[in-house]
C-alpha cells in the first residue's frame, strides 16, 4: 500500500519542499528583474540627464548630483516618466512647476515663508522710470572692505555716486560698520547682496534665502540708519544653485516691495583670471552701444585689482560721453532674461 506509507510522505515532503523551493526561486527572480528594470531606468535618465547637461540644456543646480535629484523625485513619487520630461523640460517655468509640485508639494498651497519675517517689508516704488540716458550705475559687491574707502575716494575725486551690494561676510564687526557708514554718510545707495554668500546655504529654500535677507538687512540699517530697499541675488537673480526656486524669490521679495537689479555689463573682475587689462576692456566692451547700464564690479577684501583699475575706466567712460548715478528702486532694473 503507497498511500499512507513512510515512502509516500517522504515523497510527500519531498514534493512539498520542491514547489516551497520553486516558488521562493520565481520571487528571486522577480525581484531581481523588477530592481534590475528600475536600475536600467535610473541608467537610462541619468544617461539622458548627461547627455543633456552636456549641451547645456539642464539648470540643475550645481549642488545637485543626477542621481540625487532622481531619487529625491523618485521619492516624491514622480514616475520616471515624468522625471524625463523634467529632464528634457526647456520650459522652466513648467519644470519650476513640476518641481514645486513633486519636492515641495507647494501646489495650491500657500508657502508658509509668506507669514514668516514680517518685519522684511520695505515701500516699493510707486512705478519705474527708465535708467537716464548716456548713465553708468556703478555696482560694487561683495563688500564692505578695507578696499571700499579706496573705492570711495576715487568716486569722490570725480564727484560720482555709485550703488554698493553688501555681503557683510565678517559680519557685525567695528570695521564693516565703519565702511557701511562711510559708504552710506558719502551718499551712495546701499543695496542687500548676501550674509553667508554660500550658494548652497543662501538658496536651500525660500527661507533660507530671507534668512540670509534679513541678516543682511539688519546689520546693514543698524550700521547706517536706513533700511535698504534694493538687493542683487547672489550669481544673479537666476543661477545654477537658485534654479527651482528663482520664481518664488523673485516674486517673494517683489510683493515685499524690494527691487532687484542684475546687470549687463560686467568687468568679470571676481574671475581669478582677472588682470588689470582685462577688467579695462570688458567694461568698455561691454558699454559699446549702450545707452545706458548697470555695470557690476566688486568691492571685496581681494579686489584690490578693482580699485587699480576704477580711476581710468571712469575717466574713459567720461571720455564716452557717460554720466555715473547710484541706482535707487524707483529706476526700472536690468534683470536676467527668461523671466517673462
Ligand atoms: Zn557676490
């Protein structure tokens, strides 16, 4: 008799272990090939994100690695569908949209950044007039500096008011206090540039830039008396670092009544390349044909190149037929492009 024999449940247990065996074997193999699939994917959009990179069609900040970006929408639930049309995205007001939506789930909802520093509100002007005409408006960064009184004597030998982005990096200390009251008693304007001037920091989030704002804001009025009302973003109000978040800044600090000027010439003196010569020329070259523009320099502890070069440029932009005037909120500012 088999049935109910030893030879019949050892067969039994037999078969029993086989099919336990069989179908832990096809949920391996399952498993691996799903993973392996999804790997593929990743493969696939980071291939895409470099190819695209590459021809310089991708604004992900600089900060952020493809693979970093993809798991962070991954985890947000974005399909990698989606995450390829974000890839591929050359409209960025659609991709800033995307990207909202799927990291900041800011969709539809109010930002709580809107409540936050109430306090960081100035009076915007009442509407722009246009830059005067055959007008330089000098812009110093990154300052104040032991460079910046040699700035200010070189401006008031020709008699000529220029506008100064503090980045007040040491921060409240005796010596930047003294050259923000300098700047501010010889009547320049005084606009907020950065506190930590570190990208990564400065444009983590909405917050964290009016963090930075702030700061900025602070020790600047408490050195001079006048709460600033214009600013510069550091690297310019679009960037690499800000890329996603550029349009709720910008619109952000305009419903707070604060202006922000770029610019569009540059003296590319912050390069480390830099020479004498070449701030010369790229200032001039820069001007040829214009009537009028917002020229960016800097004012910083490592500029001193900057202020060897200042006196001569002013003379051949006078030489031009160039007036200089301080940039103040009501003149309607040179702003990056791709914003309207
Ligand atoms: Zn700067």
């Amino acid at each position: 008799m088999y049935f109910g024999s030893v030879k019949f449940f050892k067969h039994l247990i037999l078969l029993v272990l086989g099919f336990a065996f069989l179908t832990l074997t096809i949920l391996v193999i399952v498993f691996v090939t799903l993973w392996r699939v999804e790997k593929t994917r990743a493969v696939t959009v980071t291939a895409q994100y470099e190819e695209l990179a590459a021809r310089d069609e991708l604004y992900i900040p600089a900060n952020v690695t493809d693979q970093e970006l993809y798991d962070a929408l991954k985890k947000h639930g974005a399909s990698t569908a989606d995450i390829l049309k974000m890839l591929q995205s050359d409209d960025p007001a659609a991709l800033t949209e995307l990207y909202k939506e799927q990291i900041f789930g800011l969709n539809g909802t109010v930002p709580g950044y809107v409540t936050d520093y109430p306090d960081l509100y100035v009076s915007g002007p009442a509407e722009f007039v246009a830059p005067a005409s055959k007008t330089v408006y000098l812009t110093f960064d990154d300052g104040p500096s032991a460079n910046t009184p040699l700035v200010l004597s070189i401006l008031e030998k020709y008699n000529i008011k220029a506008t100064f982005f503090m980045s007040v990096p040491e921060g409240n200390t005796e010596s930047s206090r003294k050259w923000i009251q300098q700047v501010a008693q010889a009547g320049h304007t005084i606009g907020i540039h950065s506190n930590s001037h570190n990208y990564s920091e400065v444009y983590q989030s909405v917050d964290s830039y009016l963090q930075d704002l702030k700061n900025t804001s602070d020790l600047i009025e408490s050195a001079s008396g006048k709460k600033p009302d214009i600013l510069r973003f550091p690297g310019g109000s679009i960037n690499n670092y800000n890329r996603f978040i550029y349009k709720q800044l910008i619109s952000e600090i305009t419903r707070r009544g604060y202006v922000y000027y770029d610019w569009n010439v540059s003296g590319e003196d912050a390069s480390t390349s830099a020479t004498w010569t070449s701030i010369y020329n790229n200032v001039l070259r820069g001007m040829d044909g214009k009537d009028s523009a917002v020229v960016l320099l800097h004012d910083s502890s490592d500029k001193r190149r900057t202020v060897t070069v200042l006196e001569d440029l002013i003379l051949a932009l006078q030489e031009d037929g160039y007036q200089f005037a301080p940039l103040t909120n009501e003149v309607r500012p040179v702003v990056f492009s791709y914003l309207d």
